[in-house]
C-alpha cells in the first residue's frame, strides 16, 4: 500500500466526512437533548450502515445494484421518501421544555438506531461514493480487496471522528437553544432540510 496516497485519502475523506448530510442533521439536533445515548444511538447505526456498505463494495454488490437501474431507483426513490418523512416528523415536533420538545425524545434508542441505519443505507449517494472515491486511492500492484478494506475501515473512523465533533459541537451549543423559541427553530430547519435533502435524491443520477 502505497502510504503517500494513503495519507492524502486521510485528509480528503476527513474533508467529505466533515461534510453536514441527513444523519449529521440528526445527531447535532438529538445532541441538544443533553442525552448522549441519542447522538450515539445515531451514529452506531450509521456505522453499522457504512460497514455494510464497505462489504458490498469490497465484494462488489454495490457495484452491481448501481449497474442496475431498476435496483438504483427503487434505492433512490425509498432514501427519497423516507428522508420526507423524517423530516416532516420533525417539523410536527410540538415546542416545550427542552427534555420534552427536543427531536424525537421519547423515541427508543433502537428507533433511532434503526433511523440512522436506513438512513444511510437508502441513500444511493453513499454507494456511488464507495465505488467511486474508494478505488482512487487504491495503488497498483498490491492486493485490491485488502487496500479497499483499509480505505473503507478507515473512512467509517473519519466519520467517527467528524460525528463525535457534532456530537461535542451540540453541547457546547445546547445552552443557546434552551428556549421553546430556539428549540421549535431548531426542529423546523433540521425538518426542512431533511425534506430538501429527500427530494435532492430524486435528482440524483448514476455517474
């Protein structure tokens, strides 16, 4: 493995990590809760996610399912409906004392674990990102299965690290978002992002 190449994927998947997507709107908005075991609810899905999808990459069903149209929209168009979805459930969250009105508090830990997880799962844009950012960083000569696996272990610790930064981020911030005001604020824009988010896929294409 080519070490040069790999330090320079270190520092490009740090900078697509970091990048705010759907999970990452949830975890900051469960982190205002106070309650840790929500974000980290989130984001051990996620990362059940991601090492499935690092295994299908790896192994080249995600491949497939991109060749594939009809697997492709029906991929597309349930990440699309699902993500509306959530959306709309957080703009309905009605606006009380913070332990009462943040996103989905009463929701149970395996709930959100389970949003997270098909979450990142019916997002065709994650195995598009696998299969084609992956592979660049990949050298040649040595064995490709293996260097896939690396790159793809350690893009999930980079998503570690920028989630765990959220996470950390929220609850610093948390205090500014005490009022009903900021908290109903909080849940209509995570809502509507979720929504647009939702909606951008159904414009997303295969490369």
């Amino acid at each position: 493995m080519d070490w040069t190449l790999y330090s320079l994927f270190l520092v490009a998947g740090l900078a697509v990590a970091a990048v705010p997507g759907p999970t990452v709107l949830q975890i900051f908005a469960q982190s205002l809760t106070g309650d840790i075991r929500r974000p980290v609810s989130l984001i051990t899905g996620s990362l059940i996610a991601n090492i499935t999808m690092v295994s299908a990459t790896v192994l080249g069903i995600s491949a497939m399912i991109v060749a594939s149209q009809t697997a492709f929209d029906v991929l597309r168009w349930v990440g699309s409906a699902y993500l509306v979805y959530l959306g709309v459930q957080y703009w309905r969250i009605r606006t009380g004392p913070v332990a009462a009105s943040n996103p989905a508090v009463g929701t149970p830990y395996r709930v959100l674990f389970f949003q997270a997880a098909l979450t990142s799962l019916t997002n065709p844009k994650g195995l598009v990102f696998y299969i084609a950012f992956l592979p660049q960083f990949v050298s040649p000569g040595g064995d490709p299965q293996f260097q896939l696996t690396i790159l793809g272990v350690s893009y999930i610790l980079l998503c570690l690290v920028a989630d765990s930064g959220y996470v950390l981020a929220a609850r610093t911030l948390a205090k500014l978002f005490a009022s009903p005001r900021a908290i109903r604020l909080t849940n209509r824009l995570t809502g509507v992002a979720l929504v647009a988010a939702g909606f951008s896929l159904l414009k997303y294409q295969r490369a």
